[in-house]
C-alpha cells in the first residue's frame, strides 16, 4: 500500500512539472561553494524524488545514492539516471531508516521541502538522529525547506503555477496550501490539455510546518554543531519575515 499518494501519482509528471535545466543552474553552484575542495564525496540525497540532484552531482565526480518513500519516484529516478548515463544507487527508503542502508557519507541532503512531511516533533527528530548516525564525524548536512516562518506568519496560500508543452499536449501545474491549525495541506491541481480537451485531477498532503528555531534546536539536540542558515541558494541571509527559503547546513559534531 502507497504511503505517499500525491508522489506516486505525480511521479509521471514530476519532470515536466520541474524545469530541472533552469533549477540546477541555480541550486548546484550552492553545492559547489559547500563541497569546495571536498571531492569525491560520498552523498546521500534523501527525499531525492526523480533523481536530479543526485545524478548532477555524480556528473560532478560524487557517489550517490537517492531514496525516497515513493517507489514511483525511486523507479523514475532510475530511468532517469539510466537516460543519463549517471551511475547512482536509487533505493525505496524513508526519512529516519537510513541506518538500514548499512553505509556511512560525507554529506546528507535534504531538499524539496522534505522534512515538513513527518508529521510529528519525533518523526523530525528521528530523521535528524538518522542523518547524524550515517553522516562521518564532521559531515555536512544540507536541509532546505520552505520559509514556514513567512509563510504561516501572511497565510501565503498560492505558490506559482508551472508549465509544460510537448508538441500538442499541455500542462499547468498549481499548487496551493490550505492552513489546518497546526498542519497545512498542501494541494496541487494538474490540468492537461490534449487533442481531447482538458483534464484534471487535484492531489493533496499534509504537511507539519518547520519554524527555523525549532529546526535549529532539534538540530543540536541530535549532535550537529553551528548550523548557517539562508534564504536563498544563492548564499543570502536568512530572514524569516522575506526569504523564500530556510537552507540550513549544518555540521555533525567530530
């Protein structure tokens, strides 16, 4: 049984949602400045959906390896890889089992605003411990979750809708959060138009928001040290009030 419905329906259409050209280019500089002068590393992209990141960073010399809970994901992540020539491992694996992989990294990303789908205080903290115990002393750990800061404090609710065109078919992807009390759910409306007309279908989740100081704190409390948070990939400052993002990285403690 599925236990993460919106992705295994969306896995086919992940990538046309994704422009994942113009979306490397600007994330994978930020991972460059945080690996310089580390190469060859050894990286566990957690929560890696279709693959991308993963197979972008083993194009850069990196070993990998993705999982996600959604095996639709993981498969697609695998074709995608095999596409691209790029040697990844891609495993069905939830946040907070990554023990049972058997393997030790260099750094452990977490992207894609990952983490605010376990739904309880110990759900995070159990992924957090998880990251720390397969991560090497003085490992990176990279997070990057919506600004929930921002976006509870103005009940944000519309993001910006996305597009695809193949030939005649077309896609328009929007996405919107209805705010629960103490959770949101997250809903996305895909809308295709083919020789057919138009058809749609709306998938939905549920999220826990994650404050930037109840991250930071759960973060110490399972054995990272300082952790610098910004608000963008491009290295800027955080803001609670402003920034789009919360990235945090942080390092396990030697």
């Amino acid at each position: 049984m599925s236990q993460v419905p919106l992705y295994d329906a969306l896995a086919a259409d992940y990538d046309r949602f994704v422009n994942w050209e113009g979306r490397l280019a600007h994330e994978l500089p930020f991972f460059d400045r945080l690996f310089a002068g580390r190469d060859h590393l050894d990286i566990l992209d957690a929560a890696c959906g279709t693959g991308h990141h993963a197979i972008a960073l083993t194009r850069k010399g990196h070993q990998v390896v993705g999982t996600d809970l959604s095996l639709a994901m993981v498969e697609q992540a695998r074709e995608n890889a095999a596409a691209a020539g790029a040697d990844v491992t891609f495993a069905m694996v939830g946040l907070g089992n990554h023990a049972t992989l058997g393997k030790v990294f260099d750094a452990v990303l977490c992207l894609g605003n990952s983490l605010p789908h376990l739904m309880t205080g110990s759900a995070v903290d159990m992924a957090l411990n998880d990251f720390a115990t397969v991560l090497r002393p003085g490992g990176l750990l990279a997070i990057q979750n919506r600004n929930f800061d921002q976006v509870c404090n103005d009940r944000e609710r519309f993001m910006g809708p996305q597009s695809h065109q193949a030939g005649d078919d077309e896609w328009v992807f929007v996405r919107f959060y209805d705010f629960d009390g103490d959770t949101i759910t997250f809903n996305m409306i895909r809308l295709r138009r083919t020789h057919d007309g138009w058809a749609q279908d709306v998938e939905s989740t549920a999220l826990r928001p994650i404050f930037r100081d109840d991250l930071l704190s759960r973060l110490a409390a399972s054995g990272f040290g300082e952790a610098v948070c910004y608000g963008d990939y491009g290295g800027s400052a955080f803001d609670a009030g402003e920034s789009g993002d919360l990235i945090v990285v942080a390092q396990r403690a030697p």
